[in-house]
C-alpha cells in the first residue's frame, strides 16, 4: 500500500505540460468520409463560382461575393495541427487577446482591400470577383456560417437528403475525432492508449445511435383489398363521372343557349344603334324647340290677354250704348205717362240724360274704326316670330313627328293633356275677332286651326283609332279655350232682349252640346257652369230692369190714353222676353228655363198684371199672345197641367166664369157675341194647356 501510495503520487496530474514533456506526437486523422465530403464541397464551389462568371447579373456589372469555405476549413485544420505539434503549454489570457487583435486587424484590413470595386473594364470586374470568390472572410461575433450564406442554386428534395446525411456524417466525425482527443490526452496522463480496436468500436457504436434518413420515412401498410371493393369503387367513380358529365353538358347547351342569345341580341342592337342614335337627335331638337316655343308664349301671352281686354271692352261697350238708352227711354216715358210713384221710381236710374245718343250711321262707323285698329294690333304681335312658332300648323306637325316617331315616349310625358295649353294662345290669337252675336260672324269650325287639327296624329290615308286620345283634341279644346270666350262675350256684350243675338247663341250653344260637349249632369265641366250661370244672371238683370208692369197704375176708359199705350207697349216687352227666354228650352235645363220664364216673369209681373186689367175681353188676346209663346212640347209631353203652370191655368179658369157672368148680362146680341167668342177662345187654350180639369172642378 504505501509503495502504490508513492506511485500514485508521483504520478503526475492531467496536463499538456506531461504531453509536451513525453514529446508525444499525433496528427488528426481524417476518415475517407470527411475527405470525399472535402471533395465534393470544393467541386461545388467551383461550380458555383463558374455559375457565377456567366450569369447574366454578372454581364450587367453586379458582383457576387463567394466565400470558399473549404480552403477556410483546410487551413483551419492545418493551423490547428501545427499548433497542437508546436504548443506544449495553453496559453493564457495575455496571448488569447493579443491573438484576437491580431486577427481582427487582419480582418478589418482585408476589409478595407475587398471595399473598392473597379469598374474600369469587365474583366477587372472578373479578376476581381474570381479573386474575392477564392478567399473566405471570417469574423467573431457575426455567426455566419455555411448554413447562412444565399445559395443560388435550386434546391430538390434529393438535395434535402443528402445535405442531412452529410450533416449526420460530419457530426459523427467531429464527435469521433472530440472522443478520440479526450482519450488521447488520458492515455497520455495514464501512460497507456485507447486501442484502436476500441476507438473503432465506440464509432460503430455512435454510428449505430445515430437514426438514418429511412428511419424518418413512415411505413407503407398495404390495406385489405378484395375484388369487390374494387369494382364498388370503379362503379361508384364511374357513376360521379357520368353526373359530372351530365351537368357538363347542360351547361354546355345552357351556354350554348345563351351564347345564341347574346349574339341576337347583339345583331339586334347593332341595327338599334342607327335608331337610337336619331331618336337621341330627335330628343334633342324637340327640347330645343319646346324650350323655345315656351319662352316665345311667356313673352306674348301678356300682349295677347291685352288685345283680348281691348276687344271684349269694345263689344261691351257697343252692348251698354244700346241697353242704357232702352232703360232710359224706359224710365222716361214712365215718368210722362205719371205711373211712377213712390218706390217705383228708385228702380231706374236717378239721372235721365237729356240728349239722344248717335245716329246708329255714327256709332256703327266709330265702332268699326276701333274694331280695325285692334285687329290690326293683333297682327302685329308676332311678325318677330318665325312661322314655325307663330303658325299652328308648324307646331302641329312638331308634335305629330313625336308622336309618329316616338309613341311610348309620347304617351309618358302626357302631351295628350298638354296640347291645348300648347295651341290655346295662337287659337286666341286668330280668334280675336270672333264674336257669334254678331250676324256675320262665320262658324269656329271654318277658321284655320280647327281645320288643321281635325287630323291631328291621323297618319295620312288612314282613319283615327278608336282608343287613341287625340281624337278628344277638338274637344278639349272647345271646353278649355272656346267655352271662356263664349263666356266672356256673353257677360260682356250678350243683350237678352236682342231676339236675334239669342237665337244666334242658343244655336251656337246647340251645336257644341251635341258634338263637343257631353250633356251628361256627372260630366259637365267648370267651364260650362260658369257660361250657363252667366247666361242666367244676364236673363235675370233683363227681367229685373226691363220687365215692368205698374198694375197699380189708373186706368182710363180711353184705350188711346197714353197710359194705356205706355201698358200695353211694356206688355208686349216681357212677351218679347218671355219668348227670348223661352228660346233656351232643351239646351238648358228644364228646371231652370222654367224658373226664368214662369216663376221669374209670367207669374210675377205678366199674370198679377192681367188680373188687374179692367178690360177682360182685351185681356184675352194678350192671353192668346202667352200661349202661343209657350213651347208645344210642354204639352206634349203629358196630358196633364204642369205644375210650374198651375197659376196661369186658374186665371184662365176664374176669367171664364166671369166672361160667362158678363154674357149672361148682355143686353144685345153683338155683346153676347163677343163675349161668347172670347169664352170659347178661353176655352181652347185652357185645352190647349191641358187645364180643362180646373173648369170642371170650378162648375
């Protein structure tokens, strides 16, 4: 023991300096693996350096930098070797840092020589980069390494491969070669030796631990297949590819289909483009011309409600000349006869003129002269306009190309309802003069612009629809522009008492109620309620001023008496406005005739007048004035009394019972003779009036 004790002391401890000392020399071995490795990675990098040479980057002046690791690890080794053989002692701190600036100068050296790019010639640019790709720099502390550098080349799987079975190689010699090392310098301490049967058998060992690249590949299990699954796979394949066909081909047809579609429709709008193209023109110059026309009516329409004002105040004034003198000489002879008194005096006027009027010679020339100058003004209003906005025919055929040409567009924008406010001023315009009360004035169905839109959206040599609503033009028009007119001159310059002016506007009113206006009550339009309530309030003024009968008035025996004569002059007046009145029966409302002509003037003054009447035969031819007055078609109608006539019907009765008291008192035969005539003329026209049942119920 204490001998092994000794030994073991003297035994030195593990160092290099024992190594240095024994002057042990080893050299690193290098296995066939890593020297073919060595190999291969020079051939590569040649290859990529020639790669590099003839790439087209290089052609445009771009460098690449290739660093030959191999020559850098070749050198490493070398370094490492020569230093192992050479140092026999670790070296300290001092010669650590001062190796490390050393190295680091030289680094920052070849730095600052690897800086600077020639680009003198392209072959200096060569030289420089075959130079550059021989060398490799290596610096502490950046962590590059081979792994980091960009590889140009394009990398497989193959290469995936063989690059981890070189990495897998290169571990296991470097671990080889760490143990190895580690033995050495034990054996060296110990003074014995790893064999090198073992060194290899540790390798195979390490080697075995090692998992190679197969061993990652996972194992194919071949699965249970019979016959019958294949074929229930195929027919289940085959049967999806016959759906997949069968959606194929119905969209096939479907695009086939519509592919058809498209180019039809394409074929169709290729033609479209030439109508389109003039119906966009046609647009346009319709919104021009309407723009215009509705900026020519703003400026005009004032003049021509002017000329209006002028015409109408004209015909007015000719109508008050001839209705103020009537009342007056009215009111005058009233006054001389002495049968105004009292109250009755306040319904004429106050102040009675003491001249005559004009001559008619006179007040129909000075008529004339104001009637010319205002036409002639009419005239005068559109001479700065061109015919194709001054004449309705031009305007007409504007608005007939729309709608020949371009009917639904037509239709939308409603031009039906706004023509007559389109053709209303130039049909005021031409119609200025137009006055039906007067004797030769012609029909509004001969002027112009009736004439021309009559056929108005009529294609020529064809006849208008039934549906189409242009055919209610004329109409329209007659309601909107013509109804006014007619309204405005019978307010103005209508006169009641005038027999002929009434026939002439009864015969006008005739004719627009059987074509132009309907004469159904549901119907009847604003317009034609104003013109007949101006037709009533006329007849109502006529019998308010100029129906007089003072049957409080003395009577004398004398039948040539001026009072007498005054009596049965204004008698014979309200026959004459019974019978003016009368005119209207069957154009205007039976209602209303009957209150005008019976309620108004034969119950009211024409009967009360009769009853006062002291001359009973006399009163008989008036009576026969009456009912010849009186329409036939009230009786003909019925065989029974009207009731509107029931009061005339019972003085006719009472007068017959007094006729017969008087005949009964008669003293000669001429008496009863006469007394019997006028109770048989009584008689029939109680008849006549279907009153007969009032003499069988007085008797």
């Amino acid at each position: 023991d204490k001998s092994s004790k000794e030994s073991s002391e003297a035994m030195p401890k593990l160092s290099f300096d024992d190594e240095i000392k024994a002057e042990v020399d080893f050299k690193v071995k290098k296995s066939s693996i890593s020297r073919k490795l060595a190999r291969e990675r020079e051939r590569e990098k040649s290859k990529k350096i020639k790669t590099n040479l003839n790439s087209d980057d290089f052609n445009d002046g771009e460098e690449f930098i290739v660093m030959d690791d191999m020559e850098m690890d070749e050198s490493e080794e070398t370094q490492r070797e020569s230093h192992i053989k050479t140092a026999s002692v670790i070296p300290d701190a001092h010669a650590i840092h001062k190796a490390r600036k050393k190295r680091e100068q030289a680094r920052l050296q070849q730095d600052k020589d690897s800086s600077y790019i020639p680009v003198n010639s392209r072959q200096q640019n060569r030289d420089r980069v075959y130079k550059e790709t021989t060398s490799r720099l290596v610096r502490e502390g950046d962590g590059e390494s081979d792994d980091e550098r960009i590889d140009m080349k394009v990398h497989t799987e193959e290469d995936d491969i063989e690059n981890l079975n070189l990495d897998e190689e290169k571990d296991e010699e470097f671990l080889a070669w760490e143990q190895e090392q580690m033995k050495k310098g034990a054996s060296i301490n110990t003074g014995t030796d790893v064999p090198v049967q073992n060194r290899s058998a540790f390798g195979e060992k390490k080697q075995q631990d090692k998992l190679s690249v197969n061993d990652y590949i996972p194992k194919f299990v071949m699965p249970d297949i019979s016959i019958d699954s294949i074929s229930n796979e195929l027919h289940s394949e085959l049967t999806s590819l016959k759906v997949l066909v069968s959606e194929s081909e119905q969209d096939l047809l479907s695009t086939e289909r519509a592919l058809d579609t498209c180019e039809t429709n394409i074929e169709k709008y290729e033609v479209k483009v030439a109508d389109l193209s003039r119906a966009f023109e046609f647009y346009q110059e319709t919104k021009c011309y309407i723009n215009d026309y509705s900026k020519l009516l703003s400026l005009k329409i004032e003049s021509i409600e002017q000329v209006e004002k002028d015409i109408y105040s004209l015909f007015g004034k000719k109508y008050l000349e001839s209705r103020d003198f009537r009342r007056t000489q009215q009111q005058r002879l009233s006054v001389q006869v002495g049968v105004v008194k009292g109250q009755l005096e306040g319904r004429f006027h106050s102040e009675i003129p003491s001249t005559c009027p004009e001559s008619d010679e006179e007040v129909e020339q000075g008529f004339v002269e104001s009637y010319n100058q205002i036409v002639d003004k009419s005239e005068t209003l559109m001479t700065d306009v061109r015919n194709e906005f001054s004449e309705i025919t031009f305007v007409k055929q504007q608005f007939e190309k729309w709608k020949l040409q371009q009917g639904e567009s037509y239709r939308n924008a409603y031009i039906t309802q706004c023509l007559p406010l389109v053709f209303s001023p130039l049909i005021r315009l031409e119609m200025l003069g137009w006055n039906p009360l007067q004797p030769s004035c012609p029909n509004f169905e001969e002027y112009s612009w009736f004439i021309s839109l009559m056929t108005y959206g009529v294609k020529e040599g064809h006849d208008p629809t039934v549906d189409d609503p242009d055919t209610n033009l004329i109409p329209i028009i007659v309601n909107k522009v013509l109804l006014p007119k007619i309204t405005r001159l019978i307010e103005s310059c209508w006169d009641p008492f005038s027999y002929q002016q009434t026939k002439r506007l009864e015969a006008l009113l005739t004719l627009l109620f059987e074509d132009y206006i309907p004469q159904d009550g549901s119907k009847k339009t604003a317009e034609v309620d104003k013109m007949i309530k101006a037709i009533q309030h006329q007849i109502e003024q006529l019998i308010i001023h100029e129906a007089f009968l003072p049957f409080t008035a003395d009577r004398s025996s004398d039948q040539d008496s001026k009072v007498e004569r005054f009596l049965s002059f204004q008698y014979t007046k309200c026959i004459k406005i019974l019978k003016n009145i009368l005119v209207w029966d069957g154009v205007l409302e039976s209602e209303l005739v009957f209150k005008l002509s019976v309620d108004s003037l034969l119950n009211r003054h024409i009967v009360a007048f009769l009853q006062t009447s002291p001359n009973y035969l006399d009163t008989v031819d008036k009576i026969d004035m009456i009912i010849k007055t009186l329409p036939v078609t009230w009786f003909e109608r019925s065989d029974k009394l009207l009731p509107e006539l029931n009061s005339f019907a019972t003085y006719l009765a009472s007068l017959t019972q007094t006729i017969e008291r008087k005949q009964s008192q008669c003293a000669t035969d001429v008496d009863k003779k006469l007394h019997k005539t006028a109770l048989r003329r009584v008689m029939s026209m109680l008849l006549r009036i279907n009153g007969m049942d009032l003499v069988r119920r007085s008797r």
